[in-house]
C-alpha cells in the first residue's frame, strides 16, 4: 500500500531567475499538471475577517510562493515520472 499524496518542490526563485508563475504556466503548456498547495491559513477569506493580514507570516507566504505540486499518484508510469523531471530541468 502506498501513501503517496503529493510531492511538493521548493524552486529557488533568485537561482532560476524565473518566477513561480513562469515555471508553472510552462509546466502547464508542456501538459505537466501541476498544481498549488499550502496557501497560508490568515490569507484564507474567513481569517481576513478575523483581522488577520498579508505580512502577519511571512515565512509562510514565502514558502508558498516559492512552491509548486509535482503530479503524484500511483499509477504514474516511470516514463511520465522521467518526463516531469526533464521537463522541470528544462525549465529551470
């Protein structure tokens, strides 16, 4: 049995000189379903109303801007995996 769940990567935005947004779209483009995971909590609508704001966590907010989900599900074939990764460096 496996847990897979998600698989997440840090990218090191001042190294690649790219922003997230760049490396996601091209991910995309290239039928690379990526996705976003972990938006901080406070910037969720109902904690805004509670008077939580931007800035209030910052590491959290820096972590989710520098990530993205790679695809991870079980039966992802070895040759897809292969191709995320080559498309990813690509990119990078």
């Amino acid at each position: 049995m496996s847990a897979f769940h998600l698989y997440v990567v840090r990218l090191h935005l001042d190294r690649i000189r790219k922003s997230r947004r760049e490396v996601f779209e091209t991910l995309r483009e290239r039928r690379i379903l990526v996705n976003l995971h972990y938006i901080p909590v406070h910037t969720q609508p109902y904690y805004r109303t509670q008077g939580f704001k931007d800035g209030d966590f910052p590491g959290a907010e820096a972590y989710y801007r520098e990530v993205i989900t790679l695809p991870l599900y079980s039966g992802l074939a070895e040759s897809d995996q292969d191709r995320v990764i080559t498309t990813l460096r690509e990119i990078l």
